[in-house]
C-alpha cells in the first residue's frame, strides 16, 4: 500500500527551496494523512482524519517538530472517546 505524506516548505519563498516530505505513519492512502495542516513556526499539526487506531476513520493528529532543517513526527493525539467513523 502507498502512505500518504505532507512537502514542507522552508523559509518564506517556496519557490527558493526543495520541499521535505514528510511521509504519514501508516501504510494505508485512505487514511488522508495530510488533508489538514497547520504550521507555527517549527511545529506542525497534520490531520489523518481516516486513521483506524481507535476504529474505522476515527482519525488522528501527528505533531511534527522542525530541528535543524529535518521534520518530524513528536506525538500521535487520539480524541478520548471516539469510535467508528468520527473523523477527529
């Protein structure tokens, strides 16, 4: 199975450097790793809303943390109970 993945970008203009990708922790495309990111600084929060931890498409959300130029993933946060088919 193909994982998905986020390209971060570094510095203001994108176009002046090479993206990184970010690859999503699971295996499975349908998980949507990546449909929502925000980005403060060098922390990133990027959603899986389809992930089947805690379910079918319960979903979670990854924290990614920039050092020195290299993303990635921190912590995995799992919403306190949900179930099948809550997208968090």
């Amino acid at each position: 199975m193909l994982s998905m993945s986020v390209l971060v970008w570094m510095g203001m203009a994108m176009a002046s450097t090479t993206p990184e990708r970010v690859l999503g922790p699971s295996p499975n495309l349908y998980d949507h790793f990546g449909e929502a990111v925000d980005i403060f600084e060098s922390t990133a929060v990027v959603g899986e809303p389809e992930a089947d931890d805690q379910g079918t498409n319960a979903g979670s959300a990854h924290i990614l943390q920039e050092v020195g130029g290299i993303w990635s993933p921190t912590v995995e946060l799992k919403a306190p109970g949900v179930g099948p088919s809550t997208r968090f």
